[in-house]
C-alpha cells in the first residue's frame, strides 16, 4: 500500500461543522446544504496532511453536486493590533533608522511612537514624537517613526499605545557577527551533496548519492517539470551510467535535486562576494577526497573559495563528462521525490538499478551562455586555489560562448558572458564585443547594467561609460518609484505564489552592484531598506526574520530537507510574508508551505549575505 491508498475512518460526519467555537476571534461555521460534512485526518496519508472537510460527490452529478454555506464569526467594534516593525538584528549607527507602524485602516486614535534605550535597570524614553502618516497599502494604513538620528549603541525598543517592536541593537558591530555567517558556517555545508555533513556530535546526512547518476530518458515528462529531447543526447543512451559525476554540488534546498542554474548560480555569487570583500572567514573543513564536511572546525582555508570550488566541481565534471551541460540531476520516481530526512537514504549509493538519479540534458542557450559569463568568474577567483579547476571552468566558459547560437532572446546572456571573460582573460575581443552592443546594452540597460559597472571600470572608454551613466539614470528612477509603492522603501509585492521577498532579494542583490560602481547616481538607502526588510520590518503580524536564525525572532519552522521535523537551517532564506489575494500579507509558522518557507540555492541566502557585506562595507568606509 501507498498512502494516497488509506483513506482512514472519519472522526465526524454530518451537516454543521464549527472550527474554534470558543474563540470568538476564529470561529467559522460550515454547513452543508447538499450532502454530509465529513471530517478526516489527513496527517495519516501524507508528512504535509492536515485536517480535512469535504463531502463526497455523488456519482453521475455534475451539477450543483455540493453547496456549503461558510459562516465566520463576526466581532462587533474588533480593531486589529497595530503591529510595530523594525529590524530583527538591529541597526549601525550611521544607518537610516525607520520603524513602520501597521494599522487597522479603520483606527482613528493615532498615538505618539516612542524610542526607549533598555538597560539592566530601567527603560529610559530616548525619543518620542508624531509619527509621519505614510497612507494605506494592502489593507492596513501606515505610519512610519525615524529614530535616524540615535547613533548611541544600545539596546533599544520602539513603543506604540500597548504595542511594542522587538529589542533590536543600535551598535557600530552590528554586522560582524551572526547575520552573514551562518550562510557559511550552516546552510551551505549542510547542503552538500556527495559529502558527509557533521557538526560535532550530530551527523546532518551521511555520505549521499554515490550512485550519480544515469542518463534519463529522452521525452519525458518528469515530475518536476525535467525533459531530455532526443537532440540533446550524449554519446551516452537513456540508461547508461554517466561516469564523473559523483562530485560537488548542492541539494536544492526543499528537494534534493541538482539544477545547473542552482549549482553555478550559487557559485558565482560567491565567487564575487570573495572577489569583492576578500571574506577569508574560516570556520568549516571541507575535504572532497574523503567526502567529508566538518562544520565549526576550521581547515586554514576561505570557506567562500571552498564553496565555490563545491559548486564548480559539479557544473565542469558535468561538461567534461557529457560534453555539454546537464540541465539537472534528480531522482526517477515520486517516491523519492518526496524523500524527507536524511540524504544518505535517498538513494542506496550503489551504480547501476533502479534508485540511481537521471541526469537531464536540454538544448537552452540562454542558460549555456548565463552558465558561461558565471564559471568565468568563478574561474577567475578559483585561480592560485584550485588551478586546475579554475582552468577547466574557463575552458568550458570560452567553448560555450564560442559554439552557443545566439538570437535577440539571448544576446543579453552572451553580453554578460563576454564582459566576464573579459575581466578574467583580459581578452581584446570579448571588449570589443560588448562596446560594439552599446546600443543593445542602453536599449536593455533595466537588465543588463547591474553587470556592466564593473566592465565600464575595466575598460576606461569615455563614449562607453557617458553612454552608460546617461541610460543608468532611468534605472535609478526605477528604483526610486520603486521604494515609493510600499512604506517599507521596497517595491509592492506583485502576488506572486512563489515569491514574498524573493523580488526584493534579487533586486537589492543587483543595485549592491549599480551602487559600488555608480555611487554618485544610486545611494545604499535601497540595500539598507531590504535588509530590514527580510531582517523583519515587512507587513503582517508576524515580523520574523525571513533568515533562519538571524535576529532575535527568526523563521525557525522552514520549508528544508528537514521540513518534516518542524525544524529549520540555520542561514537560509525563506520567501516569508505572501499576499492573500486581495490584500491580505500571511506568514504562517508551517513547515510545509513552500511559498512562504521554503529555501533556495543560486540566489535568497546567498543574495541576503552579499547585501549584508555590501552594507557593511559602505557603513564601515564612511
């Protein structure tokens, strides 16, 4: 038996079904006017069940089958609890400083906020005054308290009628130590494929996927959403055991998969946080030969370079060993897809039956020439630290760019290729391309010049870089009506499923870099606003920090490999807070609802450490 093959007996069956009848806060009524309610416990089918009320179709009916009529209790004169947001972590002195006050749209008594500096004997009121009313967004109005102007270090809490923001710091430290690191020290060790993942006295998965992988079969139609077309075939035939690829790589987080985009995604952030903070942080021993990862056990190597040389492993063994990449390696049933636990026990890591992972290959030359431009960074930083690696990276970024067809789909994909092989080769022609794209460049300048600044730098061509700061001008006016659509500096939520914070992640994670190299034209107000944001101050009643483990509330119940246990890992990012279409902001603490928990590789946690370092480093030069 399967578990969509048990269907338990019911606990109740009948016509009125009240949820809550003792809370008059919740109480919803059901009743049924066609056919009985019956309720299930759907905890016994499935990890991510919950209780269940449904009444059966009867058979032949097709019409007006079931009618419910939905009933919530109605509160007379209730007013929602205005909810006080800030930072989780706290804030730099030099920092802007700004708390957001959710209210109920219908509250009328406005109050004064107050700033209060706790110490280990009393609260003393530092600040107080009339709040800026902001307006309404979503369903709530806002107003918004500036306390910028408190630069003393200090426990602090902002006061708001009988609410209150949690106790955040004000210090000039406040990045140095548990924001950005736990990304190193936990969430990238801990997904580590191929390797044995321990923590002192707990074993996070033992040695996984030693049986990688087999070639999938050609058309199709995998369970998420993978497909190898016939064209896209290697020397090697559906079901043939793929050598070389028993290295490397990341579970993507909630599964266990390995997408390319993840894999060098993952590693070209890295590889350009090392290239442009010089993070030498050590606090992990990685050793591939034995397939062994020691987390809080320093190795005397940069644990940065050591997880981009993670993610590079994978990505080149794959080229070199089919001889283009492999669009993902992922199990071949839905019995092991929806796998939870330990990874070890995802596959038995013998080669060559039934429970070996596929690998998939596709023909997609906007991902070939994105995976180019991204291991030739990683080439470049990789060099004097695993040579060889850093060779076969840029070898495999040159042939792709070289051999990649190319359209107006892709030409922004190619564009970046080539200003990344330019900054690692120093190459003529990879220069002469992009100058001869300019007009390509200023036309797409919206998606193309977060990478561009660092190209503009390198070349020193005067009609090139005017030609850019004139296009970046109405990059910057994005970004400036962008901070106005929401009362948190950050643009409005756009409903999207699958994404809370995960637009507001990927664009500070690219201003990081309109911001280092056009500082005159783009302040680090955005970087700062989107930090807090994730760190806590977003809209809703639950403030937790979207980052696992960071800050003083956190998103401990998290949608990872370790969902089933109501648990977490430390340093990733969550989407967090969804939108409830029309207008409603929810964050629920539930393991299994992958939309506002679930954590990813390739971008989120990696994003949220480059923003933190970004932030520190432009804090720590004034």
């Amino acid at each position: 038996m399967i578990a969509d093959d048990i269907i338990a007996a019911p606990y109740a069956r009948g016509k009125k079904f009240t949820m809550n009848p003792a809370d008059p806060y919740n109480k919803v009524t059901v009743r049924s006017e066609i056919g009985d309610l019956i309720l299930y416990d759907g905890r016994m089918n499935h990890n991510n069940g919950w209780f269940v009320l449904r009444t059966e179709i009867p058979a032949g009916v097709s019409r007006n089958a079931i009618k419910w009529v939905i009933t919530p209790n109605v509160v007379k004169d209730w007013l929602y609890t205005p909810v006080v947001q800030t930072s989780q972590v706290g804030y730099h002195p030099d920092q802007p400083k700004m708390a957001v006050i959710e209210l109920d749209s219908r509250d009328k008594q406005i109050s004064e906020p107050a700033l209060y500096k706790i110490t280990d004997t009393d609260e003393e009121l530092i600040l107080d005054g009339e709040a800026q009313e902001w307006g309404k967004f979503l369903r709530y109005n806002y107003l918004r308290f500036d306390f910028s102007s408190i630069r003393e270090e200090g426990l602090y809490q902002v006061h708001y009628g009988e609410s209150v923001s949690p106790v955040f710091r004000i210090a000039e430290d406040i990045y140095e130590r548990g924001v950005w690191q736990p990304e190193l020290e936990y969430f990238l060790p801990i997904q580590m494929c191929h390797m044995r993942v321990n923590e002192k006295y707990r074993v996070w998965h033992d040695l996984c996927h030693m049986d990688d992988a087999r070639m999938a079969p050609v058309n199709l139609s995998h369970i998420d959403g993978y497909s190898s077309g016939a064209s896209t075939l290697t020397k090697y035939q559906p079901g043939d055991i793929v050598p070389g690829l028993t290295i490397g790589g990341w579970h993507d987080a909630g599964d266990y998969d390995l997408r390319v985009e993840s894999q060098a995604g993952e590693a070209y952030i890295l590889a350009l946080a090392y290239e442009h903070f010089g993070i030498d942080y050590d606090a992990t021993t990685i050793d591939h030969h034995k397939r062994v990862t020691e987390i809080h056990q320093p190795d005397g190597k940069p644990d940065l370079l050591q997880q981009v040389e993670n993610g590079a492993l994978t990505v080149v063994a794959g080229y070199r060993a089919l001889g283009r990449l492999y669009r993902g390696i992922i199990c071949n049933s839905v019995r092991q897809y929806v796998h939870l636990g330990d990874a070890s026990a995802h596959t038995d890591n013998v080669t060559g039956n039934e429970d070996d992972r596929w690998v998939f290959t596709e023909d997609n030359p906007y991902r070939e020439l994105t995976t180019a431009a991204q291991l030739s960074a990683i080439s470049r930083v990789l060099k004097n630290f695993n040579d060889t690696l850093s060779t076969q990276a840029l070898d495999a970024a040159k042939e792709l760019y070289r051999i990649t067809r190319t359209d107006e789909r892709t030409k922004g994909a190619k564009i970046h290729a080539a200003v990344e092989l330019y900054l690692t080769t120093g190459d003529s022609s990879y220069k002469e391309y992009v100058l001869a794209e300019q007009d390509y460049i200023v036309q797409h300048i919206d998606r193309l010049g977060w990478f561009i600044g660092r190209f503009d730098k390198a070349v020193n061509d005067k009609k090139f870089s005017q030609s850019m700061r004139k296009a970046l001008v109405t990059v910057r006016d994005q970004y400036e009506k962008m901070k106005l659509q929401t009362p948190y500096g950050v643009p409005e939520d756009r409903g999207n499923l699958s994404s809370g914070s995960w637009d507001v992640q990927t664009l500070g994670y690219y201003y990081c870099f309109l911001q280092d190299a056009y500082p005159d034209l783009f302040t680090p107000d955005y970087i700062f606003n989107a930090i807090n944001f994730i760190l806590g101050c977003h809209p809703g009643s639950n403030t937790v920090s979207f980052a696992s483990g960071i800050g003083a509330n956190s998103a401990t119940v998290a949608y990872g490999v370790n969902r089933a246990d109501g648990s977490y890992i430390p340093g990733g990012v969550t989407p967090g807070t969804v939108l409830i279409r029309p207008d409603l902001p929810e964050l629920v603490p539930y393991p299994f609802i992958w939309q506002e928990g679930e954590y990813c590789m390739g971008g989120e946690a990696s994003y949220f450490m480059y923003m933190v370092l970004a932030a520190r480093k432009i804090l720590n030069e004034k």
